[in-house]
C-alpha cells in the first residue's frame, strides 16, 4: 500500500483560458492541471518508470474560498494514487488564479 510518498511542496503551470474569468475548483481544466502537476512531482521523486505505473484522480473537490474582486479560487482535494501497492489519498490544497490580462490561469499545488 502506498504510503505519503512525496513531502510538500508546490508546483505552478500555467494554461492559457478557454473563455472569460478564472475556472472553478472542479473545472475540468483546472482538475487536468493539477493532475498534471501531481505527476510532473511524483516523476520529479520518483522517476519516470515507478510514476508510469501509478494512475491519479481527484475526489472530493472543494472550493474553501472566492476572492470575486481578484477572481481567485482555494481549493481543496484527496489525491487519489492508484498503482501496483494499492492505493493512496493524499490531500491537496490548490489555487487558481488569472492573469491581469485574463488570457492565462495559474494553478498553484500545495501539499504534495
């Protein structure tokens, strides 16, 4: 079974926005880029090949915050990891925030 395997940290990318105003919590852009920082940190601990292995999701989607003067968002999730050990949640807190000019988001991950 897996335990915490990886110590915190956080990860930022950005993605440029589909539309006007900053994605939710639970957008499916916002989820695919959390997913992708969770994976680009377990490659980043543990390397490609054990990473390759492991299958991750989000449950338990929370919005803890919304700023609507800046549009910013706090968010809370479990982390599921998935691999030959069985599995593992481990909790995350993220936000999600626009660019001035609206034309990107950033995802911050904590708690990986």
């Amino acid at each position: 079974m897996f335990k915490r395997v990886l110590p915190v940290v956080a990860g930022a990318m950005i993605l440029s926005a589909c539309s006007g105003g900053t994605p939710t919590c639970s957008d499916s852009e916002t989820v695919d880029l959390v997913l992708e920082i969770s994976n680009d940190e377990l490659v980043a601990q543990l390397g490609t090949e054990f990473a390759s292995v492991i299958d991750m999701s989000l449950d338990a989607i929370r919005t803890q915050g919304h700023d609507e003067k800046l549009d910013t968002y706090q968010c809370a999730a479990d982390l599921i990891m998935s691999g030959p050990g069985g599995e593992s949640n481990v909790p995350v807190e993220y936000t999600v925030e626009s660019t001035d000019d609206n034309d990107e988001f950033y995802v911050t991950v904590y708690g990986l």
